[in-house]
C-alpha cells in the first residue's frame, strides 16, 4: 500500500465526526434505517461502488481479485430518550443512538472513502456490509440470506467499546460475546378450592420447586471453569386468595459461550421440568429460541488483527469477554474473522455510561482510529 491509511483517516477525521453527529441527531430503529442508508448509499454510489440492497440494509463491493474481505457497520438505534445535552442531541423523541451504531456507520463510511480514493491498489474485492436491526433484530441474518457473505474471505466488524480507555482496539481470540436464548413455559397442573389442595395438582410449588432447580444447571451441571446463566426473569400464577390456580407460566434468559454449555442448558431445564412435573403429577410446555449464538473470533483472524495494528503503529489490548450478545455471531459461524472493539472511555470528557445508558456518548477523537484499523485491514486482507 502506496499510502498511510493512519494520516489519510486523521485528515478525514472532522468528516466522521459530522457524519456521526448527523446519524445521532436522526436515529432510526431497526428495520426502519431509512435516512441513514439513503444517505450511505449516496456517498457509496458517488464513489464509485455497486450497490445491492437488502431491505434497508446494504452489500457495497468495490475492485476485484480473487480475495474477498468484508467490513460490517450496524446502523440502527434503540428506543431511549436521549439524557445527554450536546448539540448534537437526537432530534427524535424516545429515540438515540445509545449504543454507538452511530459511529459504526460513520467509520466505515470513512473507510470507504479512503479505500475507494485507492482503489487502483486494491489487489482484490472489498465488500462494506452496512447492516439493519443489530439490536435484537438479527439484521445480519438477513444479509446473509441477501448474499452478504458470498465469495467472502474473511470478515470483521467494529463496537465502541466503554470499557476500554479511549483509543485503544481490543482484540480477542475465540469467544468475545456471549450466545443468547429466551425460554418460555408452563406449568399445567389442575385447579381448585384453596382449602382443598388434595383435589387439585397445585402448580405453584412445583414452579417454585423448577425456578430452585434450575439454579443448579449453572452450579451443579456446568464444568466450573466454563460459564453460564440461566435466569429465570418472570413467573405468574393465579390471581385469587383462595383458588389454586390452573397454571403457573414462567420465562427468562440463557447466556453462553460454547455452543455445547448452550445445549446443556437447554437439555439441563428440559430434564427437569420433566421430572419435577412428572413426580408431582403435573404436566408442563417449554418453548426454547436460541436468539443468537456466541461470538467467537478467529484465532487466526484476530492474529491477523494484531500484525495489522502492531504495522501501523495503533494501541491494542485484550478485552475482556461479556455475557452481552451480538449478532456479528452469524457472520463468524459462516466465514473466518474477528470482531474488533475501539475504546471510547473518557473520563475527563465524563464519557463514562455504559452501553445502553441514556447518558452513553462516545469520545469522538478516536473515531479516525477504527477508520484507519478498518482501511488496513483491507488493504493487507488483499495483499498477503
Ligand atoms: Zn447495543
Ligand atoms: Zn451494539
């Protein structure tokens, strides 16, 4: 590579700052990116990309070669009201950019413009993935059944993160977010007078004896250096003093991060539901979705990440993993790659609420930073 992607980034450093503002001004929900992808799509088609769309979601492919290496932005915002007073505030009331998709985006609009002002070096295909509905939407899935991923190489993605100091990419190797799963279920037993529990199957014992097992999957059935949760987030049942009621429903989440913990919990509340129900004569129903599985990097790929940033002279560190989710997953069940995060954390900018919070900003200094990481990682991706 003819030039140093770390200054062209830093020359173009106030263009993402004012990109960034401007999606976090305008936040748009998932599967509702409408101004936020018009607006990426007009800079992409003016420099010179092809275009396919998937819903509002979009695959941009610039040069050709045999590799392929593909940069994700998500682009969709959470319904939070905005505590923050910046002048670039969301305008849209309950809505904001509390997580840093903002800045996703205008990242990799950046690195697009720099990779497309280069494209006569370019020695094979770079592919953007600007994506819908990160936020418990799973938009990835639906750009890998638009085609996001064919011909891809490798794959590699971007989160501000706050628990990291500012400037700083944390690299990781094998899992980094956790997978995550909703159960929904009930317990069906038979109701009846409240002084008469010997003519009925009282299912509110049994679910209190099933929320009690169910704490024993993570400490009893989970090999203790491995890790888990199982939490049981909701339980109803009946609504009068004197009446033993029919059923007793109940719900929750589980986290892991190796898809065989993931399993056993699952197989872990089915066995004992079963048998707590069938002991007290009662029946039950369990519905499991697994939402998203765990993100888990490419040893080899986050290697890669590592030389890259040692060549160009930018700060990493380890991150710590989080039993948070992210639907990146997808994309690294399909194709090899890493994950990356950029530390955003400032304290004497009090940029200090975590992801989610409606007070979360992120230290816009260092945003050339993920820029530049993205630029490289093309550029020597396509020349090794
Ligand atoms: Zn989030
Ligand atoms: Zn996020």
């Amino acid at each position: 590579m003819n030039f140093d992607p770390v200054s062209e980034a830093k020359r173009i450093g106030s263009l993402i700052v004012s990109w960034r503002r401007d999606f976090h001004m305008h936040p748009e929900l998932g599967y509702e990116e409408e101004r936020t992808s018009r607006i990426v799509e007009e800079h992409l088609r003016e420099w010179g990309y092809s275009i396919k769309r998937v819903g509002t979601g979009i695959i941009a492919d610039i040069g050709e070669g045999e590799k392929t290496i593909a940069l994700r932005a998500d682009m969709d915002a959470l319904p939070i009201q905005e505590e923050n007073e910046v002048p670039y505030k969301s305008k849209v009331p309950g809505k904001m950019h509390a997580c840093g998709h903002d800045a996703h985006t205008a990242m990799l609009l950046g690195a697009a413009k720099i990779i497309a002002e280069h494209r006569d070096e370019l020695k094979g295909r770079v592919r953007l993935i600007f994506q819908p509905a990160e936020e418990g939407g799973n938009g990835a899935v639906k750009m890998i059944e638009g085609g996001a991923l064919e011909g891809v190489d490798a794959i590699f993605g971007f989160h501000v993160w706050m628990d990291l100091p500012s400037g700083i990419i944390g690299i990781r190797d094998g899992p980094f977010l956790a997978g995550a799963g909703i159960f929904n279920g009930k317990i069906i037993g038979k109701g009846g007078h409240g002084a008469s529990p010997h003519e009925t199957v009282d299912p509110i014992p049994i679910a209190a004896e099933t929320v009690l097992a169910f704490q024993t999957i993570v400490s009893r059935n989970i090999e203790p250096i491995e890790t888990g949760v199982v939490s049981v987030t909701s339980v109803h049942g009946g609504t009068a003093f004197n009446v033993i009621p029919e059923e007793v429903e109940f719900k929750g989440t589980f986290r892991f991060f190796k898809p065989e913990v993931g399993e056993l919990i699952q197989m872990r509340m089915r066995e004992i539901l079963d048998g707590i129900t069938k002991a007290h004569r009662a029946r039950y129903e369990l519905s499991i979705e697994e939402l998203t599985p765990p993100t888990i990097n490419t040893k080899e790929m986050a290697d890669f990440a590592r030389k890259v940033a040692e060549k160009y002279g930018l700060k990493y560190g380890e991150v710590r993993p989080t039993m948070g989710a992210e639907d990146f997953a997808f994309y690294l069940q399909k194709v090899p790659g890493a994950f990356l995060a950029l530390g955003i954390r400032n304290e004497e900018k009090g940029i200090i609420y975590p992801h989610h919070h409606p007070k979360f900003d992120v230290d816009e200094d260092v945003l050339y930073i993920g820029t530049a990481m993205e630029v490289a990682l093309a550029f020597e991706f396509l020349s090794e």
